[in-house]
C-alpha cells in the first residue's frame, strides 16, 4: 500500500493523513474485493523495516490500526471476511496486540474471504523463522528431512496460504520489498505509479484485467 507519504505531502498534508486515507482506501478495496470473489487479499500494513521511521509517524500508524481493528473493519467482518496477520509479534505493543486478537477471534468463523494483514512482517524474516520452527520439529522428530518440500515449508510460513496469482505494487516503485517473497515466486507483478490512498476500485479492476492477459505457463511451454 505504497504511497500515502507521498499522496499527503502532494496535498501539502503531514504524512499520517496518507495513512489515514490509505486505510478508507484498504476498506473500498477489501469490500471489492470480496464482491469479485477473490479469496484472499494479502496487505502490507507494516514492515519489521518501518520501525525505522519516526516515532512519531510509527506511533500514529500503530494507533490508527488499533482504531481500524476496533471499529472501521467492522464493516468488513459482517461481511464474512476472516482476518488474519502475518509477522512478528516483537515489539508490538500489548494494545497492537489485543486488538489484533481481538478482530482474529470476531472474524474467525467467517468463510467467504480472507484479509491477511502483514503487520510487523518481512519475507526474509518469515523464511527465518519457518526454517527456525522447522529445525525444531525435526529435532522432535514431528516431521523427517524426506517430507520437507515446496509444499510442506509452505505449512510453516506465518499463514498457511497459497501462492500468490497477483502482485499490485502501488506508487511508483518497482520493487518487492521484503514482501510475501516465498509465496510470490510465481505471482504476476502489476506496477502503477498511482499513489496508494487514489487506487480506487476501478484500478482494481485494470489490474484484474492486466492479469487476466497473461499467459501463466509455470515453466512449462506452451502446448
Ligand atoms: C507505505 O506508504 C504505507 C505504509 C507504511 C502504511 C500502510 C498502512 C495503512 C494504509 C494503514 C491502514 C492499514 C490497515 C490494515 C487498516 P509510505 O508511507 O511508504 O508512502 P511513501 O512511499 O509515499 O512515503
């Protein structure tokens, strides 16, 4: 969800009001989302790198997730939509965490779509830590070093979820930035310079299209 500094700075905003009109934007997108029918919707909320940033803007965007868990993605729970985060949970506040908890528990029984909320999350972090709980349960002897696979790794990331089909990267920049790494080894990658608080429903919709363009061969040729 690249750009909210940016978009608030154009507007000769502080660069929390972004952030703020990046979560209205986050709330349109889920719902959309869901009513395309897509199954799961990945968002990068927060970077274990963000903490690199004032404290000041870090403590506004923290207090701004809390306000959203409690209230705002209410919204989008009664919806049907499951909420679950990937990342860390050092050094997230207790408040972070509650509120996290709390929208997880609400929303657990709900089965038409989920929104996986990176927060306190690196790709090359998760890589580490899976391979960390890995080298525990093969100690244990939970599971033997000929079943470890693509596929059975996959069962240690943060969520249990499938590869990603498509990649929107907001704002301009074209890179991944330590972003969902193990699960996007295949994804389609859609660049737009739009700024993440005006990527409306509409650009949604461009790059649904843009994917469905593509040819997904996996390695294989075409037959
Ligand atoms: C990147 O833009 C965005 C973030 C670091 C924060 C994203 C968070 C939200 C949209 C808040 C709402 C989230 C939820 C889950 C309710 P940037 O600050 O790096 O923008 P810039 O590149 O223009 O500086």
């Amino acid at each position: 969800m690249d750009g909210n500094g940016r978009w608030a700075i154009k507007q000769g905003k502080n660069r929390s009001e972004g952030h703020k009109e990046g979560a209205k934007t986050l709330e349109k997108l889920a719902l959309h989302a869901k009513k395309l029918g897509i199954k799961i919707l990945s968002v990068y909320a927060f970077s274990t790198d963000n903490f690199k940033r004032s404290k000041e803007e870090v403590d506004y965007l923290m207090n701004l997730l809390i306000y959203y868990f409690q209230n705002k993605l209410n919204k989008v729970c009664e919806q049907g939509i499951k909420v679950v985060f990937s990342g860390r949970k050092t050094p997230l506040s207790s408040a972070v965490l509650e509120a996290m908890d709390k929208i997880v528990k609400k929303t657990e029984k709900n089965e038409e779509c989920i929104l996986n909320i990176c927060l306190n999350y690196g790709g090359q972090e998760e890589i580490v830590d899976a391979a960390l709980k890995i080298s525990e349960d093969l100690n244990k002897g939970i599971i033997k070093k000929e079943d470890l696979n693509r596929e059975s790794f996959q069962h240690y990331l943060y969520q249990d979820l499938p590869p990603i089909d498509l990649l929107i990267r907001t704002g301009k920049e074209h890179r991944l930035s330590n972003f969902m790494l193990y699960q996007s080894f295949y994804a389609e990658i859609y660049f737009t310079d739009i700024l993440f608080p005006d990527f409306l429903e509409k650009n949604l919709d461009e790059a649904l299209y843009y994917y469905g363009t593509r040819d997904r061969r996996f390695g294989n040729i075409k037959s």
